[in-house]
C-alpha cells in the first residue's frame, strides 16, 4: 500500500537533515516503517493475500538493510531513529 502524498511530505519533512533531502537513511527508513505499518491491517482482513506478503517481507529486508548500514555509519543517528520511530523495545 503506498502512503498518501500528504501523509508522505510530512514524514520527509519531519525525518529530513537538510532542506531538499528525500533520499538519506532516516527519511528512506521511516518511509518504510510507514508503509509497513500501513500493511498490518490489511493482512487481519485478508489473510490469503500472499502476494502482498512477500512484498511486506521485501519491505521489512531493505529496511533493516538502511538500518544495518546507518548503526555501522553513524551510531548515534542509529539509536535516534530507533527511539523516535519506536522500532525495538
């Protein structure tokens, strides 16, 4: 499920480091976390929706893949992105 436009700018603009950034590890990162919390409802309706699924599980991978890269890059932004995104308890 793609996030709306609306709800989309106010993620970058909230998780942007510069004026005209779309594309840094934290932006990408919550723009993930977006979608894949957007997909947990669906799949309590619809169960057998397999395909979405795999799509959940690519989402999921390239995401802990931006995160593996940011821990080793730049630890600090790592632990904030993890505490204001309430990704691991």
């Amino acid at each position: 499920m793609a996030l709306e436009k609306a709800k989309k700018k106010e993620t970058i603009s909230k998780y942007k480091i510069s004026k005209n950034d779309s594309g840094s590890d934290e932006v990408q990162i919550a723009l993930l976390t977006g979608r894949i919390n957007g997909l947990s409802g669906h799949f309590e309706k619809n169960v057998k929706d397999h395909h979405s699924r795999y799509g959940l599980i690519k989402m999921v991978s390239r995401r802990k893949k931006l995160l593996k890269h940011l821990q080793s890059e730049a630890p600090e932004k790592y632990h904030q992105i993890l505490t204001r995104l309430d990704l691991r308890k």
